[in-house]
C-alpha cells in the first residue's frame, strides 16, 4: 500500500480535502468522478506539478512528497501526450531513458520488448508530429515505462481515441502494466475504462473521496 | 428604416468606416507626399552611416535584452505570484521613457558624469525591453510547450538539454521573432536616444528629426523614413508569425526555473523606483524655484488634457475597429502596418496649413493616437478580438446587426482590453515631451518642462516634477481602466 495524506487545496470557491488515501501499490487503481470533481487536481499534486504543503504520501519508506519532481520516478501519460513533435516515436521513447542515464543497449533492449508487446515497430522511425492518435498513444505509454517508474499515472489516457479504438489500446496498456507489475493510478470518468481495467475503484465528487 | 433597408445602410457605414480608418492611419504619408515637392534621393554617403549606427545600436541593445531577458525568465519561475512579478518585468515597458531617463539621472548623476551616448542608449534599451523578453518567453513556453515541458519535467531531463533538443528545434523561428520585435523597438526608438545619445544620432528616428531641425532638408528626411519602414515591413513578413500568445492555462515551467536568478526580476522596476526616491529626495531638499511654481499648473492641466484627450481618440478608433472586423484585408493592414516615425508624423502635420492653439493641440493628440495606435491594437487588442470572431459568426447567422454584435458581444467581452489600451495610451500622452515640443513649441506641458529642466542642467527641480506627472498619468490610466467603463457601458 501506498498512503497518501493531508491532500488539501482550496481554490475559487472549491476545497479539495482528502485526509488519508491508501493507494495499493499494484494493480490499476482507478479514481472517478465528473468534471469539476477534483481529479485533475488530485493528478497534478501527487505528481508534483501543483504544490500542496501538507502532503505526505508514503510508499516503500520514502515520502515522495518530500522529493524533487524528477527523483519521484513516476511515469505519466497526460491526456494531451505531450509528445515531441519535431522528434521520432523512437527518439521520443529513447529520450526519456537518455534523461535517466540508461545505458544505450539497456535503452534498444527495452525499446525493441515495448515495440514488440505495443506493436509499434512499423511507425519507430515516423515523426511524432505525424503519427495517428492511436499510434501516439501508445509512444506516450512506451516512454513513460521504459525507465521503469515507481508508479505509472494515466490521465484520461483513452479520451480522444474513437470507440473502436478505445477498446483495443485498453487491452494493450492493461497488458503492459501487468507484464510490468506497475503500480498505477488511472484518473477517468469513463466507466468502461472502469470495467475493463480497474483492480480498485475509488470515486471522488466535490473534492471528497467517497 | 425597413429591415433590409437597415441591412444594407450598416454595411455601407462599415465600409467608409474602414476605408476612413485605413487612410486616417496613412494621413502623415499622404500629406508628405502632397507637400513635398521636390524629391532628390540623398547619396548613399550621406545616410549610410546613420543606417550602419543605427543597426549597430540596435542589434547590440536588442541582444543585451534577450540575454537579460533569458535569465529574468528563469529567475520568473520561481516566483509564486505571477502576476506581481510580469507587473514589474512590464513596468519599464508601460511609463513613459522620460520616466526611465530621469531614474538613470538620479542613479548615475550622484557618482560620475553622466555617459551621453550609445552606452547610455544602450542600457536604457536593455532596461526598458529585457522585462518584455521575460514575459514573451514565458508566455511562449506556456503556449506553446507548457505540457511538453511539465512531461520533460517528470521524465527527469535536465533543463539545459530541454533547451537543446525540445525548446530551441520548436521554437527558434519564435525566438527570432523575439529578437527581431526587440530589435525593431530599438531601431526606432526616439524619445530615449533623443535625451540620451549626445551629439551622435543613434537611431535614424534621431536623425530624421536632426536632419529637418538642422538642414531643413525635408525629402531626406522621407526617404531616411521611408527606408526605415522598409527594412522593419520586410522584418515583419521574414517573420510573420505573433510572438505574444495569449496566455493558455498555466502549465509548470519548473524544469526551467532558476532561484538564483529571482532577484533579477524586480531588478529593472527597483532601479526605477530608486531613482525616482533619489531624484525626488534630492529636490524635496531644494525646494520648488518660482519659475516651476509658476508653470506647473497650467503644465499639469495641459498633460492631463492630452492624456484625456489621446485616450478617448484611441477609444473611438478601437470602437471603430471592431465594429468593422472582422475583415480580413483590414485586419492584415492592421497587424502588418508600422506607425510613422515620430519626426515624420510630427513633422507632417507642421506642414499642414492650420494652425493656432486649438489646432495644434488637435494635431498633437492626432500624432500622438497615430504613433502608439498601431502598436497597442497589436499588442493588446488583436487577440481580444480575434477570438470573438466565432462569436460574430454566430451572432450574425442568427441575423443580430452589427451595431448589436459590436455593443452586446464584442464590448462585453474586449472592452477591458481595449480601456487598459486607451489608459496606456494616455499615459505615454502625459509624459510626451518630444512630439509635444515640435508641434507646440513652448513648455507648456509638464515634461516639456522637465525636458527644459534637464537641458538647463536643474536636475533636481526636473526631478519634482516627477511627483505630479506619475500621480497624473495614474489618474489618467485608471480613469480608463475604470471609469471609463460605465460611461461606455
């Protein structure tokens, strides 16, 4: 378990007020709720883009609140990407094993397993800028897990695929994630996303977990 | 007035209006060119070392910003309230240069001479632009790589390799655009290297202004401005692309912060404020002389007039504007059109045949609107109004007149924006002094009285003069900012 505490924010008009979260440290937790319920938040705080002073969050005898962004090791996937878009699918995951100073043939040992268990060798070499939404869904998951992050967070990871889509890449990912043993936090309001790939549900409504 | 009827009256009103605004914006060209007669292209000998000075100082000031402004920015990230921190960066930008000049007096007066020159010009350049380059960076890297910026964050990437591999192959034709925006305001700067640059011209805004005052030599004097609009037109289709995004949701730039550097960011607007205490300080000692008792009153009540006056021409001219957008042929003159020199602008309406205290009042307020109108619209308005045009599409499918759309959509909506203009508008009109003096001569506002101050070498009693000037240009900008507001509705 991971233990998450004191998660507090308060903002035009909205408190958000978590006092104690036990995360399991594997499998997919997923945390739910509508729009406007704080998930995003509650995402950008564990992952350290928004400050919250009184946050401890416990897992494996570190607070990785106390920690520098980058020393977290978390991998994340944003609902937009964020891929490199003057850079290749290979180039962008290669870049990420670069800034955690992996050796080079740790680096293409790891990209050729998650371009084989991904499927994406055919579109490596293509640039990021012009890979279909599908494609590049899959580079963003690939780079945040070929440094093997303590924790893996999806935000809205399916959000802008189409239905079709949308089933096959739940497959995919949810592979990846039990191969790897990653502990993972997903942050959706689909309840498909629910149902085909949630260990643990958690829902949150007005900045409260229920 | 049936409905059809009205229809068509609107957008034949729209169509004068656009036309009248595109030819009030090109009055000083079109009156240089009915009033000059006779054209004798200068030898190169002749105007080649002001282009060669000018660019020299340009490129030299224009670097020492974006140097400078590159370290504010790292140093900006660190600050935790935002909107303070881009306030003072922009402070430099937004007071009247003679402000500046008078903080760079009372800084450097009291421990040596002061450096009249390209130094001079130089650092006042770099204090002046270095806070825009900060905020032009940030909110380039919010717009454009804010979230690439948080993931490179996360994955651990150093920041100078951020810079290397994500920021510099994005955005090196942003960056230049940067430069080239800097380049240009020191390229044309006049009211600065007027009071600064000593015997040597430094700008060829300078030297038109010096080649009318002293050789008379009116077609030169074109033909220099005529260059100089040129080489800034082809800068601007080299790099066509808006370099001020507007601000997107704010992503952590973290990854790029410098706590070190954060001190930097209050640097440009603490000097201001220290040498404005020092001058003040040092007049409040002296005492007013009689002569300045004597003139601010009426100095005070024509700045403030001016102020007034600039600011509501602006609003018209705003008002003007986006009741006739969107229109694509306007909007690109308006984005690609580069105000008149100075000199030319004051210069051009001296030629025209009316004259007398009314009159050259109304001309002064005309080429102060001429020079900044152009400039604030790019700045502050364009983007106000360029996201409304879905809006207006939809008001006008659903049949609303464009009187209708202009007071219930586009006002509601940019009328802050287009009020925050007019009140800088107006303050710049305060603290003229360079346009003031050619077109009205004597001392009669209050920084043509601490322009004749300074040249009289009273620095202190030009100093005093700073007390009512910024309690005046304060005044003048929250009258539009606020006041301003319930009166347009």
């Amino acid at each position: 378990m991971s233990l998450v505490e004191n998660m507090v924010r308060q903002y035009d008009g909205f408190r958000l007020e978590i006092p104690r979260w036990e995360i399991p440290d594997q499998g997919i937790t997923a945390l739910c709720g509508p729009s406007g319920a704080g998930k995003t938040t509650v995402f950008r705080m564990l992952i350290g883009l928004e400050d919250c002073p009184g946050l401890k969050w416990s897992f494996q005898g570190e607070d990785l609140a106390q920690l520098p962004v980058p020393e977290r090791r978390l991998g994340v996937v944003f609902q937009s990407l964020e891929l490199f878009p003057h850079m290749t699918a290979e180039e962008n995951i290669l870049f990420a094993a670069e800034a955690r100073r992996l050796s080079q043939d740790e680096s293409r040992d790891r990209l050729q397993a998650l371009a084989q268990d991904l499927r994406m060798s055919s579109y490596l070499k293509r640039k990021a800028a012009v890979l279909s939404g599908g494609e590049a869904q899959r580079v963003a998951l690939a780079r945040a897990v070929i440094t093997r992050p303590l924790f893996l967070f999806l935000d809205e990871p399916f959000s802008s695929l189409d239905a079709e889509l949308r089933s096959e890449a739940r497959a995919l990912v949810k592979r990846v994630i039990e191969k790897f043993q990653f502990p993972t936090l997903l942050i959706t309001h689909d309840e498909e996303d629910l149902q085909a790939m949630a260990n643990t549900v958690v829902r949150l409504k007005d900045g409260r977990l229920l | 007035m049936s409905g059809t009827k009205f229809f068509h009256a609107e957008e034949s009103s729209r169509l004068g209006l656009r036309w009248a605004l595109g030819l009030l914006l090109l009055f000083p060209y079109l009156i240089w060119l009915a009033e000059v007669r006779e054209w004798n292209w200068p030898p190169v000998h002749e105007w080649m070392p002001y282009v060669v000075y000018a660019s020299f100082q340009a490129l030299l000031s224009a670097g020492l910003a974006c140097v400078a402004g590159f370290l504010m920015f790292q140093g900006l990230q660190s600050w935790h309230r935002r909107g303070w921190a881009e306030a003072a960066l922009l402070f430099p930008n937004i007071i009247p240069p003679l402000f500046l000049v008078m903080a760079l007096f009372a800084v450097v007066t009291p421990w040596a001479a002061f450096p009249y020159g390209l130094s001079a010009v130089i650092v006042a350049h770099v204090i002046l632009n270095s806070g825009l380059v900060a905020v032009a960076l940030d909110r380039l890297l919010q717009a454009k790589l804010g979230g690439m910026t948080e993931t490179a964050w996360l994955l651990g990437v150093r920041p100078w390799v951020f810079w290397r591999r994500v920021a510099w192959p994005q955005l090196r034709g942003d960056l230049a655009c940067i430069f080239l925006f800097v380049f240009s305001l020191c390229f044309t700067s006049f009211s600065i290297p007027l009071l600064l640059s000593g015997e040597r011209s430094v700008t060829l805004e300078v030297a038109i202004f010096d080649i009318i005052r002293t050789e008379g030599r009116w077609d030169k004097a074109v033909l220099l401005a005529a260059f100089q609009s040129t080489a800034l037109l082809v800068l601007a289709w080299l790099l066509p692309r808006p370099f001020w995004p507007q601000r997107s949701s704010r992503a952590s730039l973290r990854l790029l912060e410098q706590p070190s550097l954060s001190v930097l960011v209050l640097l440009p607007a603490a000097l201001l404020v220290t040498g404005w205490g020092l001058g003040v300080g040092a007049s409040l000692a002296e005492g007013i002389e009689p002569f300045v008792r004597e003139n601010l009153p009426s100095a005070l009540l024509l700045s403030a007039a001016l102020g007034l006056s600039v600011g509501v021409l602006h609003l018209i001219l705003f008002l003007a504007v986006a009741y006739v957008l969107p229109h694509n042929r306007l909007d690109r003159f308006l984005n690609g059109y580069l105000a008149p020199s100075p000199a030319i602008t004051g210069f051009g309406l001296l030629l025209l045949p009316v004259n007398g205290v009314i009159a050259d009042f109304i001309k002064l307020v005309l080429a102060l609107t001429l020079i900044s109108f152009p400039l604030l619209y790019r700045w502050i308005v364009h983007s106000a109004l360029a996201s409304l045009q879905n809006q207006i599409v939809i008001a006008r499918s659903l049949g609303a007149s464009w009187s209708a759309i202009l007071f219930k959509v586009v006002w509601p909506q940019a009328g802050a924006s287009c009020l925050r203009a007019c009140g800088l508008a107006a303050v710049w009109a305060c603290g003229d002094f360079a346009l003031s003096g050619l077109l009205l001569g004597e001392n009669v506002s209050v920084p043509m009285l601490m322009n004749d101050l300074l040249g009289n070498y009273r620095f202190e009693q030009a100093a005093l003069l700073l007390i009512p000037l910024v309690l005046l240009s304060l005044a003048v900008y929250f009258f539009f900012v606020r006041a301003a507001r319930y009166v347009v509705g």
